[in-house]
C-alpha cells in the first residue's frame, strides 16, 4: 500500500475539470504530484523491485555503510522512468496548510494513479503520482496557487481506517 506521512512533494499541476454525476456537473482536479524519496519506497509496490533496479556495489562502498538493505547503484542507468500499473481508491489526500490540523485541506475518496519511478544513481526515486479530488470552489482556488510549489501531504488508506474500527468495536 502506497501511503504518505508529511511528506514533502511538489505539486506539479493541477488540472481541473468537470464530472457528470448523474445530471449534474460535479468540481473534480487531477493533482500531478512528484515525491523524491528513498529508494525503499518501491517495496511499497513490490517486495522485488528496489532489487531489480538497485544494487550496492562492495568494491566501492565496502563496509562504509553498516545497512544492509542499503543499495544506491542503478543496475541500469539507461533504463530511463518506469511506469507502473496501479491504482489506490478510498484514500484520504491530506495538504497541510497551517499550523493547525484545521487549516489543513482534506479530500476523501480520493483516488490515486498513474504511477512513474524515475530512479536516480544514489539511491533517491522520484515518484510521480496522480491523485483525483473533488475539492470545494475555494479548496481549488487554494491548489491553483501551490502549482509548483512544494508542500507537506500525507496519504492515507481509508479502507484501512474503517476495519481499525470495526476490529476496535
């Protein structure tokens, strides 16, 4: 499961646009999103793939590095970005904003997609995302002026929350 904690991001674009619910034209906004990250977020995807990609080479690092899951070689520097096949509904996309929960800006039901690693000799991968929102008239009016800007997100399985309650109860 993809999910972020306070992460910062660039948000790269937004996109608005109109959805047809029912008869009516409902506010939508596909948000282009990139993360640069640890290489470690591709388990995230799959337990295989950060070892497909990267490799720690011990000629040159040796023992500097006491971590063993440590592995900032790309085994193909020339592969270029890889696209990957996925999607995550019923997440919660959360912007923060403020200082104080509440100025945060909360979508729920949000969906996220369109899935490209590009990973980089060292170890860091930037991943670049799509999450679709329905916002407010001023919750995209506020996303309009954080284009390419960088901000703190967070991104929660509300799927996840709901059977933590369930159990709970």
């Amino acid at each position: 499961m993809f999910d972020l904690d306070h992460t910062l991001v660039k948000l790269t674009n937004v996109n608005a646009r109109a959805e047809k619910h029912g008869d009516d034209n409902v506010l939508a906004c596909d948000l282009s999103i990139d993360a640069r990250m640890p290489n470690d977020v591709l388990s995230m995807f799959s337990s295989t793939l950060k070892n497909a990609i990267y490799f720690k080479d011990e000629s040159v690092q040796g023992d500097l590095v006491d971590d063993k899951t440590h592995a900032p070689n790309l085994r193909n520097p020339k592969l270029g970005a890889l696209k990957w096949d996925d999607t995550f509904e019923h997440m919660q996309f959360r912007v923060h904003h403020g200082v104080r929960d509440e100025d945060d800006i909360v979508f729920s039901e949000s969906k996220v997609d369109h899935f490209k690693f590009t990973c980089q000799e060292g170890g860091t991968v930037v991943v670049s995302f799509r999450v679709q929102v329905r916002p407010t008239e001023t919750d995209a009016a506020k996303l309009l002026t954080m284009i390419s800007s960088e901000v703190h997100v967070s991104l929660i399985s509300e799927i996840g929350d709901q059977d933590d309650l369930q159990e709970a109860a």
